[in-house]
C-alpha cells in the first residue's frame, strides 16, 4: 500500500511538474508572439521619426490603438461626487479660496481640470495668464507652459533649458501648441518610456538617485511624475525645481522652502509670505496604500484593454471611477458601487475638515489685516504670520492633488487637521495682538458669500480682466497659430 501511494505521489509530482511547464511555455510563448508583434510595428513603421516630435497626429498610423484612445481625453462626459473630466469653477463652489489666494492669480480664476488633450486651450484661456500683447508681456514666465505639451523638451533642445525657462511665457504662444501627448512620456524612435523634463531627473540626481535604473514598473509612474508634482519656479530665471531634497513629506518641504526663505507671494491682506502648492500627486500617491504595494499610476489610470488580440494601454487617462470594471476590480472583488462608495466615503470625510480648514483660513487673513490697520506692528504679527503660512501651506498640499483624498487618506486627514490647528492658534494669535491695541470686540466679517462678492472684496477689477483676456483670444491667439502652422508645427489636418 506504501509502495503504492509513493508511486501515485511520484504521478503526481511528475504531472504537476509538466502542467506548470506546460504554463510556463505558454507564457514565454505569448510574451514571444507579443515581442514579436511589435517588432514588427517598428520594423515596419509608416512613418519614421527621428528626434523629439512634437505633432501627436503622426504618431497615429503607427499606433492606431494608443492614439485613438488618447483623443478620447478631450472628452467632458464624466462627473464623479467630487470630481470628473469637466471643468467645475472652484471658486464659485468655494469662495472663500478667493481670499486665501488674495494677491495671487488663482484668485481671477480656478477651475478642475480636464483631459490632457485641453492642455493648451485651457492654460491659454485662463485668467491666470493674462493676456499678453507682446513676447515681453505679460505676468507669467513661459516656465508655465512646461507640462503642457511635446513642445516644451522640443523648444528646451532648441534654445537651452535656462534659456526657455527665463522667458515670457507670451513669447512661446507660436511654439507650444501642440497639448500633452506621445513624446512626453515615450521615445519616440521606439516608444520606450523616458523622461522628457529635465527637473525630475535633477531632483533625482540632488538625492543620489540614478533614475536610469528605474524599473518598467516604476516608469509607468515616473513619466507623469514629471509633472503631476509639488514644484515652484527658482530664482530670477523662474528655473522649475522640485523641493525634494529633505524629502516627500509637507513638513520636508516646508523646511526646504523655509530654508531657502522662499515663498511664491505676499498675501495682499495678511501680509503673510505664501507657499503656493501646485499638484504634489505622486509624492502623495506613494504615501498611500497602493503606492506602498507597488501600483504604479498607469495601473489605474490608463489600465490595459483588449481589442483584435491585441492588448494595449487605454491612453484614455481619467478617473478610474470612470472605469471600475477594469481598474479596482482587477485587484478587488467587492461591487463597483461598494468601491465606488469606499472613495467617496474617503473622500467626504477628508473634506470636512477641508471647508473647516478654509473658512477658518479665510477669516485669519481678514482678522490679520485688520489688526495691521489697528496699528499692528511687525514684530507683533511676526508669530501670526509664521502660523497662516503654516496652515495654508498644508491646507493647500492637502486639497491641490488631484485624489489625494483617495491615494493616501489617513496622510491627507492628519495634514488638514494640523492646518486647522494651526489657522485657529493663528486667529487665536491676532486677538491678542488686537487686545495690545485696546480691541477686544469680534473683528467685523465681509460678505464673501459668492465669488463675485470675494474678488471684489480683494480689489480685483474681473470685468477689466475678462475684457482683455477677449480680446488676447481674439487677436494674439489666431496669430500664434497661424505662425505655428507657417513653421510646421502643428500636423496637417485629413
């Protein structure tokens, strides 16, 4: 009976043994029959590109698949509880931004982004640009047009990083025209993953990183890492630089900033020196969950589709609500509406400390410039100033990354709870200071209910920026795409 199990284990051990070859073999075979296959696209490209190309259209008849998709991102068809592929006015949802933002440009204008393929036309419309008459003109550097299209590593090769970050941003409306697409994240020789914007790489380089030894993986991430980060504009050249070097964490970044005495403006009401965060994504993405387990950014917002046999990434890049069956459900069993309910749960509870956080915010500004029109001395708001610029750093870090509610809740929680601490000990700070010049009443509060009502509260004139930024659509705009199309720079329409 021994002899006999013995042998049927042997069987047994022998048949497992040739199943999982048997498995293998057809893995290693699918993966030859896939390498295969795209040789054969290289091999036999329609069109051969050399160097950086800008023009997504030519990429099209090559990867028909990839590029079909990626137009799909002009699409405004989405709307999540909280956010989508439409742009919503923040402003008017969330007034009290406009006094959080007094003497900065996101106080015109502020809305939620749209897909990548709105890239040009959005920065291009915003208030936020002004409107330009000449290459000289203007409030911002053409800095901010880095993340915005394959334009921009095609201008850096051609003049110089320095030199296209010292600029206008006006200057460049002929030349970067083209929105986000195929050579911001891919070679476009053989369409390897790669860096294409030099302030990555550098940040990487200040912490003793070699980003070349990055693995597939971890390029699926780092290619929208590029942009979809904390940055700010260095010196006078406005050279983009990422506050890495103590680390990922907003306190890191804070002591950064704090040490190079930085700040991104003066708040036209408080007078407090102002950190403006941007979009600091993948910083907080791998501060969650899922970034800790591996999940790159492409695992969920471009997930694999199949067509024909052929597998390939959805260039469709948006919200994976949009999509749960082929994103969280990958990896999750549970319905799509319990994973859908299980991000908005997050989502809900990290925005009730945000309104919080933003009212109280906004009425420390209000109460710091009162207290300067008491008579306040400097030395007497010194500590006042210091606590506003800590809460709205964090309030800002915490609500400027798009799902970072989601990608790292219990961070996002624990960093808006410290800048609400920290707005009320400031507030707390200025009674104080009011007391010293005998003012012990509640400090009157302005009507900053609407949008309309806040900007004009601050001293902004928006019939006046509206009328120009018109009229710079209507005349500047035409003309850098009619220069455009002259120099070959956008692809000829079929």
């Amino acid at each position: 009976m021994e002899k006999k199990l013995k042998s049927w284990q042997g069987w047994l051990l022998f048949g497992g043994s040739m199943v999982v070859v048997f498995v293998l073999g057809l893995c290693v075979s699918a993966l030859t029959e896939r390498r295969a296959e795209l040789a054969s696209v290289f091999n036999n490209r329609k069109t051969v590109i050399k160097g950086i190309e800008a023009r997504n259209e030519v990429f099209k008849d090559d990867f028909p698949r990839e590029y079909q998709t990626w137009t799909e991102t002009a699409k405004t068809d989405f709307q999540s509880e909280f956010n989508g592929n439409v742009a919503v006015d923040v402003l008017a949802q969330r007034p009290e931004m406009v006094v959080l933002w007094a003497g900065y440009a996101f106080s015109k204008d502020y809305s939620t982004p749209r897909g990548h393929m709105h890239a040009i036309e959005d920065i291009t419309a915003s208030l936020r640009t002004g409107a330009p008459a000449t290459d000289a003109d203007g409030p911002q550097p053409s800095t901010c047009w880095t993340c915005k299209s394959p334009d921009v590593p095609r201008m850096m090769e051609a003049v110089g990083v320095d030199a296209f970050y010292n600029n206008k941003w006006g200057a460049m409306g002929s030349e970067i025209v083209n929105p986000i697409g195929c050579a911001d994240c891919h070679e476009p020789e053989n369409m390897n993953l790669h860096i294409s914007r030099p302030a990555l790489i550098e940040a990487f380089q200040r912490q003793g990183k070699d980003i070349t030894k990055a693995t597939p993986q971890e390029m699926r991430s780092l290619v929208c890492a590029q942009c979809h980060v904390e940055y700010y504009f260095k010196g006078d050249g406005k050279y983009l630089t990422f506050p890495w070097d103590k680390g990922f964490t907003v306190e890191d970044m804070e002591a950064y900033y704090d040490e190079a005495d930085f700040a991104d403006y003066t708040h036209k009401l408080s007078r407090a020196r102002i950190l403006k965060a941007q979009h600091p994504d993948y910083e907080i993405s791998q501060m969650g969950i899922h970034g800790q387990r591996g999940v790159s950014c492409a695992d969920c917002h471009m997930p694999y589709k199949s067509e024909g046999g052929v597998k390939f990434s959805d260039h469709h890049i948006q919200s994976p609500l949009a999509m749960i069956d082929r994103t969280c459900q990958t990896c999750h069993r549970e319905s799509e509406e319990t994973l859908r309910n299980n991000v908005y749960e997050r989502q809900r509870k990290a925005n009730e400390i945000r309104t919080r956080l933003e009212q109280e915010l906004a009425k420390a500004h209000i109460e710091a410039k009162f207290a300067w029109d008491k008579g306040a001395t400097e030395d007497q708001m010194k500590d006042v100033l210091a606590l506003i610029r800590q809460a709205q750093w964090r309030w800002d870090f915490g609500v400027a990354s798009h799902g970072g509610a989601f990608h790292a809740p219990q961070e996002i929680q624990r960093i808006l709870s410290h800048g609400l601490d920290k707005a009320m000990q400031a507030r707390l700070a200025v009674t104080k200071v009011l007391a010293k010049h005998g003012y012990t009443d509640d400090v009157p509060m302005p009507d900053i209910s609407t949008k309309e009502k806040a900007q004009e509260y601050i001293g902004l004139d928006m019939d006046a920026e509206r009328a120009a930024k018109d009229k710079f659509l209507k005349t500047t705009v035409p003309a850098w795409l009619e220069k455009a199309k002259a120099n070959n720079r956008l692809a000829q329409k079929s």
